[in-house]
C-alpha cells in the first residue's frame, strides 16, 4: 500500500508546496468566475479540500496537478449549484421597449419628486457627490461620482 504524499513530505513540507500555488490558485479561479469575491471564495474553498483531502495524495503524484483537479472539482460544483432548477415563465424573460421605457419613466419622475422633498442640505451633497446625465427628452442616460469619497 503506498504511503501518502502528504505523510512522507511531512505537513510543514506540503503546507510549503501548497502555498507555493496559491496565487496561481487564485488566478486560474479568477479567469473563471464573474468577480473578485467569488474567486476568494472558491480559492479558500479549494485549500480547504486540499487540506482535508491531504491523505489521498499518494507518492507519485504531482502536487501541482493534484490541487487543480481539486480546483476544477470547485468550479464544477460552484457552477453546478448556480444553474437554475426552473425555467422563467415567458413572461418574465424580457421586456419590451415600451415596458423598458415606462419604467424608465417611472424611475425618472420617483427620482425628480424625491430629490425636490429632500433637505437642501442633502440635495446639495447629492449634487455635490454624483453628476447626472440626460437626455433631449430629460431621461437619465448616465451618472457618475464626482467625490470618490461620497456613497462609501
């Protein structure tokens, strides 16, 4: 029977071997998913896995291959988790443009009448921390921040 990798290495060995690939870990989660926190989440979970799975790792064996099996076992799971059981009806799958542009106005008129009941204390540091952007026919188009400091 073939001693364990890990147990022959000894742990502070493959703890060395294991940190060694964790940035390119992270990357190669990172490459795959949508955003920061999911690859943070994924790359903690993988380590995880290596180190609770640390005595299938047999002589042998290729550290480095060992932990992106795991890593790739990860993604499948994660992916696998988020695909949706059932479908959307079809009346929630899109809008049409009408829809979109009744709504767009409907957010356009909230965002008129709740801007003129704020405080001018607070109507001014909107305007001081964010720049809007219109339309020919006054629709909001676009906005940004102008103080980098303000909605934190």
């Amino acid at each position: 029977m073939p001693v364990p990798f890990a147990t022959s290495l000894g742990t502070a060995q493959f703890d060395a071997g294991v940190t060694e690939f964790v940035v390119k870990l992270r990357a190669f989660m990172r490459a795959r998913v949508p955003d920061d926190a999911t690859a943070d989440d994924l790359t903690q979970e993988t380590l995880l896995k290596v180190y609770r799975s640390r005595a299938s790792l047999r002589e042998g064996d290729r550290l480095e291959a060992w932990l992106y099996r795991i890593a790739r076992r990860t993604l499948i799971d994660y992916y696998r988790k988020r695909r949706p059981s059932e479908k959307l009806p079809d009346s929630l799958k899109s809008e049409s443009p009408d829809d979109v542009s009744t709504m767009r106005d409907a957010v356009l008129i909230s965002t008129i009448r709740y801007m003129e009941e704020l405080p001018d204390a607070y109507r001014v540091k909107l305007q001081d921390c964010c720049r809007f952007e219109f339309d020919r026919h006054g629709k909001v188009i676009g906005w940004e921040r102008r103080n980098p400091r303000c909605c934190d």
